[in-house]
C-alpha cells in the first residue's frame, strides 16, 4: 500500500462520501475538520514524477534550477502540513484527562 494513497483515501473520501458513522448524511456546517491540506504532498509527488519523466526524455542531469524548484516545493509542503496539523490540533482543544 502506497503512503500517497493511504493520504488520498483518508483525505479525499470524506469529501465525496460526507457520511457519519450511523450512515446519516453529515450536514455541511458540521464537516469542520478537514484535512485538506495533505494533498499538498501528492502535489510535490506529482511533480516528481513529471521531473522524472522529462529526465528520461531528455537524457539530462538534473538542473541547479530544478533542485532549487524541488528544495522549494519540499520547504513548502513541510511547512504547509505542519502549520495544518498544528491549526487542527488547536481546533480540537485540550485532549481530556492531559489537562494541567
């Protein structure tokens, strides 16, 4: 099983099958937790390969503005999934019995 898949399945389910665990229909103004964000790290899996696949094609070596872009990308997904998380983790309040 593919990391990326298992992203995709906890991440993009939910949109399209917006239902709670009795099987009701959630209502729109109660779906607040959305982890959205993630699919920035299929983004930066999708221009891997689209830099693998031109790699091939041209029969070049990688470009000091292609690692650049790359480093780029990998600083933005990074910060991207860690402020998510912690916007997440602050929506969510204090987990019971941890509290001080």
């Amino acid at each position: 099983l593919n990391p990326k898949a298992l992203v995709d399945v906890f991440v993009i389910t939910p949109i399209f099958i917006p239902y709670g665990l009795d099987l009701q229909l959630v209502a729109v103004e109660r779906r607040w937790l959305c982890l959205s964000y993630f699919r920035i790290i299929a983004a930066l899996g999708a221009f891997r390969a689209l830099q693998r696949l031109t790699r091939q094609h041209s029969q070049r070596q990688d470009t000091v503005l292609g690692r650049c872009v790359l480093t780029v990308l990998r600083l933005t997904t990074m910060i991207v999934c860690m402020a998510g998380t912690m916007f997440v983790l602050e929506v969510l309040g204090e987990v019971p019995g941890l509290e001080d």
